[in-house]
C-alpha cells in the first residue's frame, strides 16, 4: 500500500488558485469560519512537498515557517543549499514523489504551486482532493488546472461549508 498524495487547496469559483501576479489578498480576505479544515487536514500528513515560487511566497508572507513539525520537500532548479526547514530537490518532481509515496509514512501534502500539480495529473498521482472554492469570480489568473489533462474519475466524500466558502472532499478512484 502506498502513501497517499492529498491537494488541500482553495480557489475562486471561476477555477483560479491566485491572480496573476501570485495575490492572494482576496482569499485572505474571504469570511471564513475557524481554519476552514486545516487542521483536520493538517493532522492526517508528514509530509509537505512544493514548488520554489510557493515556498517563496510562504517565507515571505508567514511567519514562523508554518511547517516546522512536518518532512518539508521544496522543488527547485535554482536552490542548492538545505535550512532547518526544507530540503531542496533538484530530482525530476514525479520521479521522486513516486519514490516518497513508497515509503512508510502518512499522507503527502501537495501545497502547490500549478506546474507540480499539472505533473501530478498528468501521471495521475493524486489520491485527495479537498477544494475549498471562495466567493470570488478573478477572471484571470494562476488556473487551479492546466488543460489539457487526463480524465479521472473523484467519489464525493464529503461537503463543509466554512462561512462563505464551501469544501469539497473527493477520493480519486483508481483502476483497479
């Protein structure tokens, strides 16, 4: 049995994760109610993998570093060096994640950003889906999902509505 790969994220009702120039003012803005599932969430991984440019934003917009008692992976082509906090990897993003999800452990979590997220559809790595979608129509923007994409098919577990914005939980279901 392999680890699963969870994508707990938030998006606009017309499909965008940020605007274009990586905002994100009007999800923060957004009434919500306690951590809107996170927690709950946050309880069930080990792991935390992302891309170079939302490790950015979360060291320059959160402090302290929000991921200090998980395994925190960042993909980079850049970054070379290890902190107290992260490991930078440099390995192809699906090459490696397919080797993390074989190992012991509890769930992976998939912070972001979208060209990890495309690779991970592409290869049909993701086992969770928890979408929360704001009260917001961006027009423009970071898109959730690049096209085109694989067709797969989710189960609904479960609907949470957290003030003005509503969760979905699917399961992607895997062939057999």
């Amino acid at each position: 049995m392999s680890r699963e790969i969870v994508v707990f994220i938030a998006a606009s009702l017309d499909g965008f994760i940020a605007k274009e120039n990586d905002d994100l003012q009007w999800l923060e803005e957004t009434e919500g109610e306690g951590d809107n599932g996170y927690s709950d969430m946050y309880q069930t991984i080990d792991t935390v993998i992302m891309g170079k440019r939302t490790y950015d934003y979360i060291v320059e917009h959160i402090e302290p570093f929000p991921y200090t008692d998980k395994k925190c992976y960042v993909f980079t082509t850049t970054q070379t060096e290890k902190n107290e906090h992260v490991e930078f990897v440099h390995e192809d993003v699906v090459t490696f994640t397919k080797q993390l999800k074989a190992q012991q452990g509890a769930k992976i979590w998939m912070v972001g950003g979208a060209s990890i997220l495309d690779a991970f559809l592409q290869e049909q790595l993701i086992d969770e889906w928890i979408v929360t979608i704001t009260p917001h129509l961006l027009g423009s923007g970071i898109p959730l999902f690049k096209y085109p994409r694989p067709f797969e098919e989710l189960k609904l577990l479960e609907t949470k509505r957290y003030g003005q914005m509503v969760q979905m939980h699917y399961q992607v279901k895997k062939e057999a």
